[in-house]
C-alpha cells in the first residue's frame, strides 16, 4: 500500500484523474476512510461544529487541533493527511504562522496544511511552503470570515467577485499551493478557475468540474444535523441507526435480555464450591 503524497495529488489532475476527500476527526474514521480508498483526508477545522458543538470554526485553537490531528495520523496509513490552520493561527505574523504549521506537522504528523483566504494570504503560504511545508488554499466561502460574510452565502456571484476569486486562486498558484480548495461557488465559476490553474481544485459546493471533491463526513453520514448546506449528499443515515441500536441497548438492559450467557464470564463449580464452603475447614 502506498503512501499518497502531494506528487500524487498533482499527478491527478495531469492524468485527468479524479481527486477524493473527505474530512476526519478520530482514529476510527480515518481507519475506516483509509481502508474505503480515500485520497486525502481533512482535519477541518469543521471539527468545532460537527465534534466540538461550537457556534462556528472561529472558537477552533491550535491545541483542539492538534488533539485530532494526532488522533487522524494515528488511524491512517495511505491518504495524505491535510490539517487546517485554525482561525488565528496565522494572521498575527509570518513567525507565528510557520511555527503554528510546522506543530501540525511536528506534533500533529499531517502531511500539508490548509489555510484560508486569496491573495491577502500569499505571504503566509510563501513562508510556509519556504518552510518545506505543503499548503492547499481555500477561497471562496471562507467559514473563518463569518463574520465578515454575514453568512454562509455563495460567493463570486457577481463579474467583480468572480474576477477576484480567479486571481486569488492564481496567486495561491503562484504563492506555491499544492492545490485549492473551492468552497461554495457557482460551478461555471469553479470550472473556469479549473481550467485556469495547473494545481488541482477540489470543490465543495462548487459543481462536478473541478479535480476533486470535499465533503464533510459528518453530512455525509448522516451524523450532524443541526445545519445541512444545500451541496451536501447523505449517502448514510448513520444517526439513525445509531438512535436504533441505543433503544434496542436501553430496552434489553431493562428487561435483562443484555447480558445474555455469551456475554458473561463463569466461575468454576470448584470455585464455588470452595467459596461457599471456605469456613468450614
Ligand atoms: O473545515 C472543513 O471541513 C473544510 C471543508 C469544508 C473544506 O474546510
């Protein structure tokens, strides 16, 4: 089994192959996603909200994520692992930056980084990438802005915005990015981005034309309902078999059919007896 790597990955889209991703938070999962085939695997910082129960990703830190980026590296042996820089975690200077990456790869053992934002971050991705580190962007809806967006909107609707994602993804290009994820644009948009780029774009939201797909796992499973975007697709209704199994648990615990004789462990007769009949000597 070999290791995919960001060679690979470019490598995909020279050979008009199609590039799969999906997000990961626990040894578990990226055990399962690993063995099912998967390419990369994302520790998003998506975490906040579909593990952690936060608002949004902007409470995610440095350490939340180095918690499940050891806990991903752990569970997987081919795909190449892309942790994301948290909010912050590179905006206070270049310092900063490098250092926040290199923990992930240090401590965290990814493979590359994400970080989010166009041209506003190209020195950030420059110093990173100087520090032999591989960066993937992510331009488009950027879930770190809420904020600033107002909201989880599409973007690049307009010829203005749709010219400055263009030359964002560009100069995440030319900054060194390895590849770029498109979040939530229209999917002409996506492919003209696409086909402007030799690095490959990987789509969430952004239409069937880019070099790869983006899901989180959460909504692809079925395990995270409290906001289901419009791009998802639920290939498992992994929480309701997970509500069915509880019940049925709840149900044989009460009416002692849980545990039954194949689950428990026995005394020996002789045991007993000499329990029993241990004051009698
Ligand atoms: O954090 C995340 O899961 C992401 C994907 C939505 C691309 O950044």
């Amino acid at each position: 089994m070999k290791k995919i790597t960001t060679e690979t990955i470019r490598r995909k889209k020279k050979n008009n192959e199609i590039i799969t991703m999906l997000t990961a938070y626990d040894y578990p999962t990226a055990e399962i996603l690993d063995e099912a085939g998967i390419d990369m695997l994302l520790v998003g910082d998506s975490l906040g909200m579909v593990v952690l129960g936060y608002d949004n990703t902007t409470e995610v830190t440095m350490e939340d994520m180095l918690h499940h980026v050891k806990a991903v590296t752990r569970g997987s042996k081919r795909s190449l692992i892309v942790a994301d820089l948290p909010f912050l975690s590179y905006h206070i200077g270049i310092n900063e930056t490098v250092k926040n990456a290199g923990r992930l790869i240090q401590e965290g053992k990814a493979n590359a980084v994400k970080l989010e934002g166009g041209k506003e971050v190209v020195p950030q991705v420059k110093a990173i990438v100087n520090a032999g580190i591989p960066v993937m962007g992510h331009i488009g809806l950027t879930p770190q802005s809420i904020n600033q967006l107002g909201g989880y909107y599409v973007q690049g609707k307009s010829e203005e915005d749709a010219k400055k994602l263009i030359e964002d993804a560009k100069a995440l290009e030319q900054a060194g990015a390895f590849s770029i994820v498109l979040e939530c644009v229209p999917t002409e948009l996506a492919k003209l981005i696409t086909n402007e780029l030799s690095i490959p774009t990987i789509g969430i939201g952004a239409g069937c034309d880019c070099d790869g797909q983006v899901l989180v796992t959460h909504d692809v499973l079925g395990l995270y309902s409290r906001m289901v975007p419009k791009f998802v697709k639920q290939y498992a209704n992994i929480r309701e078999s997970i509500v069915d199994a509880t019940k049925e648990y709840i149900t044989e615990v009460k009416e002692k059919s849980f545990p039954s004789n194949e689950h428990v462990f026995h005394l020996q007769e002789e045991v007993i007896g000499k329990i029993y009949g241990g004051g009698e000597k």
